[in-house]
C-alpha cells in the first residue's frame, strides 16, 4: 500500500470519526478539533498528489 492510499484510508476514518461526532451532539471543541485533523490530513494527501 502507498503512503497515498494509507493517507486516504486514513482520512476516511478520521472523517467518520467527525461525522458520528456531529450526527451525536459532540461538544464544539472536539467537533472542531477533529475538523482540524482531517483538514491537515486533506492538505498532506494534496500535497502527495501533486508531486
């Protein structure tokens, strides 16, 4: 498996993780804060595909 395809498998758990923590009436904070982990996910993956 490539770093890219890891990073994606990655992001996609992170975002669910994201999802079930709005669809559950998570606490601002860590909604926020997972919001950041798959952002920073989404700009590395980027970065990936454009090299």
């Amino acid at each position: 498996m490539t770093q890219k395809e890891r990073l994606k498998k990655q992001i996609e758990r992170e975002r669910t993780q994201l999802n079930f923590l709005i669809e559950n009436g998570g606490k601002v904070e860590e909604v926020y804060r997972q919001s950041l982990i798959v952002d920073r996910l989404v700009e590395r993956y980027l970065e990936l595909a454009a090299v």
